[in-house]
C-alpha cells in the first residue's frame, strides 16, 4: 500500500486534471466518481460474501434527505450535502443492517432488492415528494461561492465527487488490511468458524452494510447536484443493477480498480450511445461479458495477480529486512 | 475436584437415531480426556453439543458450574471452550498469520479495530506459529499448505483464546503413522502451557494410550466405559464394540 499522504496527492492531482479535461468529460467523470463511490460501498459489503442488489435504497435515501433539507433550510454548500447523503444513508444502514445481516447468499440479495423496491413503490405513491416525477432542487454553491458559469460549476462538482470518492477510496483501502477487513473476508468464507473464534459474523456484516449505506448516501448526493433533480428512479432495481455491474467489473481486490471500472463502463456507454444508439445496450452487454470471461476476478486482476497482498506480522517484516540486510 | 465441565442426562436425537442418549459426564481441570468410539457412535456430536452448535433435547451441559446447553458457539467460545475440526475450518484465502490475528481478534475483549493489526498481536501471532514449529509459514496462504499443517494452525487457531477446555477432533487424522506420535507430541507440547484440560476425539488407539490419562469409549450414543486407558482398553466390550480387538 501507498503511504496515505501519497494517495491524498493522487487524488489532489486527480482533482485538478478536470481543468483540463474537455468540457463535455467533467460531467461524465463526475458520474463515473459518484458511481464508484456507491460500487466501493458494494465491494466493502461483497468481501463479507454478500452482495447487495438494492444500493439504490440508500442511493435514493440520500438523495431525498438532501433534496428535502436543501430546499426546507437552504442549504446549497456541495460539502454540506454530500454529508447529509451520507448520513441519512447510513442511519438507514444502521437500522436495516442488524435485520438483514442473519441472512446470507441469495437471500440476502433479494431483500435488499425487495426493500429497495418497496422505498420505490412508496416514493411514486407520495404525492408530497413530486410522485413519480420528483422535483427540482437548485445549483449548489461551495463554501460560499456562487458558480454561475456552467464549466465552473462542473469543475466544482467533479473536484469534490472526485476528492470524497478519493478519501474514500483510502479509508478503504485501510479498512481492507485492518482487524475487521481480515475478519470479513474470514466472514465470505466460513461464518461459523468466525463465530467459534468468538466474533460475531452478523456484526461483520452489519458495520460493512452500513458503511456501503454511508457510501451510497453520499453518491446519490452527488447524482442529485449532477441532476438537480431526483425522482424515484434512484431506487428502481435498474439503477442498483447498474452499480453492482461496476463492482463485478471491478472484482473485490483492489480500490483502484472500481474507479477504472467506473470510468470504463461510462465511457463505454456514452460512446457506445453516441456511434450505436440504436444497439448501445448490445454493446454494453458484449463489454461485460469479455470482462466476465476474460477476467473472471474483475479489472483489479490485472495487476493483483493471483495472489492478494498479505498482511505480514511486523516481527516477519523484520526478520526478512535483516535478511536482507545481511546479504 | 469441581469438574470444569459437567454433563447431566444429556440427550440428541436426528429422527430415530439417539446420537446422545442420556450421558452423564464428569471431566476434571487438568485432565487429557480421549473420546473413543466406531463412526456415529456420538463422539463429534456430544462435542459439538458441548460447544453450542447442536441444541440438546434435554439435559444440561455446565463449564465451570455456568450453564451452557442453549448458549451459541460465540458465546461458548468466550466463556471458555474452544475446539479444533477434524477437517480444519480455516480461511484458505488468507495466509497462516491472517488467520491467527483474526483468531487474536476474537479472543479480545474490544470491537474489531479499523487499524492493521497491531504489533503487540503479532508477536502473540508469532510466538503460536513458532510453538507449533510453523515459524517459516507465517505468510503462506492457507491454499498452499499440506494437510497436517492446516491441521495444527486450526489448533493454534483454537488456543488462542486459552481455553479452560480445549476439544480437538481427531488431531492426527490425515497425518502419516510415521508422523503422528511426533505431531501429536507437538501439540500436547504446544498446548501445554495455555490449555489445561484436553478432550480429544481419536480412532488411533497408539495415540489413545500413549497421550490420555482417561477414555471414554461410547457406542450408540451412550458412555461403554469410562476410566484409565489401560482398562478401558481392555473392558471386553470396548474390545467388541468400539476397538476391535486393536490395543
């Protein structure tokens, strides 16, 4: 692993590109962000063994609660609201994870669908929140600053889907080689075992669920400043699907390959829609299966290799410096 | 002596099998206790009654005088019984020390830490591998490691903890009779110091009489015979049902 403050600048620099990136790519790249943010939150909960097929819950759950409280108090800042998606993401996470976390394999994936799609079945049925066709929420601003030039406001929003998604690509990133990263990929392959050991696999399950909550909160945050409009799209099964493709492309090793993921499946489909627009999903579909066939293990396989980087006791790191200091 | 774990009247039933058939049992701290008995004879489920995953139907199981027939596996594991498989149960994706710090994690009182383990863990990490003679696998994924290894570190795994009661399942199945006095004399060793009360289920009666200072043979789900090796070995029954003749 990098040392963090070096992947702190990537990310910097990485926000930066966007001055010069061609107009018409920051919003796609703002997309290809928010979306890798949410497929992040997917790959934490899928090292448990688990995979979520309604992340549009939280995805729409965040950018609902934004929506609502940006247009009852006003607030505008895109930091501000980020943060709102995120906790009302993860509030929800909280409350569904311990329910959801005692069950396992396809059964698990199909409540999370099914709750999902009860959030949308109620939100085209609230006449208050617009129905089926939403509403509008205004341009958001950032740190008091007002940006009425159109590039501006896109430079402003991808810096900071691109700065969240980043910081939160490292905290990742950290989470994997941590206690509870082993214990959850000791969880994905035999829970009981964990249970012997006197660790509680459901409560694995649960911190993971709602960190991929806050996640997905967060990115439909993002999604609802990209739009300035939500409606109850954000929770329909389609949208999930979507966000579960850029984690299957991605695979489950590797931080860096979700962003990839992300940014190929937009690029994909903005170009495959532009020069095929009549057989755009054909093109889409043929992309993921060559990723599925020839990198079963996702995108991340091609420089993890077969082997995931280990976590070494420090006094071993040791004793193979002095190794090699010796020689 | 108070016994450190107490079964009364303990009884299982899978449909018209009687896997536990009102066993009473008695097994004192310090003791090395092995199991005995022919396949289904209830050995590994009255082992897996006394660590929380069969429920009993009836009877009570009690580890140092505290109830524990309806308690989960987790909560068996922090009260004081740890136990090891007779095909190990370990995380195969992970190397030999991802396994022990996660193991470590368990065994702590605190909530999993988001930080990479700790120093302090791997040295205790460390110290178990090298016990067992596993030094040199410390970053080896579980994959690549023969039986017999995966069989120790599921026993490390299990002492972690150290456990008032430590139950292994067959420990030297899968191991070469060349090697298996000199594994077994491994693990006896590495346990030594963090289990004081050994229960281990063994068809190998080499290793019975060499290493148990109790037997308890059971056949049908019921206790045959219960005392020192040398007799229990020798009881007539034991020799029908359970031994086959074998010494």
């Amino acid at each position: 692993m990098k040392h963090p403050l070096v992947m702190i600048l990537l990310v910097a620099l990485a926000a930066l590109f966007g001055r010069v990136l061609p107009a018409w790519t920051l919003s796609l790249a703002t997309v290809a962000a928010s979306n890798a943010l949410i497929a992040l939150g997917i790959v934490i909960l899928a090292r448990t063994g688990n995979v979520s097929f309604g992340q549009g819950l939280f995805y729409a759950a965040g950018g609902y609660g934004v929506a609502l409280i940006a247009n009852a108090w006003g607030i505008t800042d895109a930091v501000a609201q980020m943060l709102i998606g995120a906790v009302c993401g993860g509030l929800l996470g909280l409350v569904i994870g311990p329910l959801i976390a005692r069950y396992s394999g396809i059964f698990f994936g199909m409540l999370t669908l099914a709750l999902s799609m009860v959030f949308y079945g109620a939100l085209v049925k609230t006449t208050a929140l617009g129905g089926s066709d939403g509403f509008n929420v205004g341009r958001p601003s950032l740190f008091g600053m007002v940006f009425t030039d159109p590039r501006e406001a896109d430079f402003m929003l991808y810096a900071v889907a691109v700065v969240t998604t980043g910081l939160a690509g490292i905290a990742a990133t950290i989470l994997f080689r941590s206690e509870l990263g082993l214990a959850s990929l000791a969880v994905r392959e035999n829970d009981l075992r964990v249970e012997y050991l006197g660790i509680s696999s459901n409560r694995v399950v649960t911190i993971n669920f709602a960190i991929a909550a806050v996640f997905a909160g967060a990115s439909g945050a993002f999604a609802l400043m990209a739009q300035r409009h939500i409606d109850p799209q954000f929770a329909y099964w389609t949208t999930s699907g979507e966000f579960v493709f850029v984690a299957v492309l991605a695979g489950y090793q590797s931080v860096a390959a979700i962003f990839v993921a992300s940014l190929a499946l937009e690029l994909v489909r903005s170009f495959s829609n532009l020069y095929l627009p009549n057989t755009w999903q054909l093109v889409l579909g043929v992309f993921l299966l060559g990723v599925i066939l020839f990198l079963p293990r996702g995108i991340g396989s091609l420089w993890i290799g077969k082997g995931r980087k280990r976590v070494e006791p420090a006094a071993v790191r040791g004793a193979a410096a002095q190794k090699e200091a010796a020689q | 002596m108070t016994p450190v774990l107490s079964v009364r009247g303990l009884e299982k039933r899978f449909g018209a099998v009687v896997a536990a058939d009102a066993l009473n049992l008695d097994i004192a701290t310090g003791q090395k206790v092995s199991l005995i008995g022919a396949n289904g004879a209830g050995k590994t489920t009255f082992v897996n009654l006394v660590t929380g995953y069969l429920k009993p139907d009836s009877g009570s199981i009690a580890l140092d005088g505290i109830d524990i027939g309806r308690r989960s596996p987790r909560n068996v594991a922090r009260l004081g019984i740890s136990r090891s498989f007779q095909i190990p149960q370990l995380f195969i994706e992970l190397t030999a020390a991802e396994n022990l710090i996660v193991a470590v994690a368990g065994a702590r009182a605190q909530a999993l830490s988001f930080h990479a383990p700790a120093e302090a863990h791997d040295g205790k990490v460390l110290e178990l591998l090298e016990r067992f003679g596993l030094g040199g696998v410390a970053d080896r994924p579980i994959s690549e490691l023969a039986g017999g290894v995966r069989k120790l570190i599921d026993i490390a795994m299990a002492l972690v903890r150290r456990p008032k009661l430590l139950l292994l399942d067959e420990p030297t199945s899968g191991v070469s009779a060349e090697e298996k006095f000199a594994t077994m004399d491994r693990v006896i060793h590495a346990v030594a110091p963090d289990a004081a009360t050994i229960v281990f289920v063994e068809h190998d009666m080499e290793i019975v009489s060499r290493y148990a200072d109790r037997v308890v043979a059971f056949y049908q789900g019921r206790i045959l015979a219960d005392g020192d090796p040398h007799n229990v070995l020798k009881d007539a029954e034991v020799r029908r049902f359970v031994t086959g003749g074998a010494q």
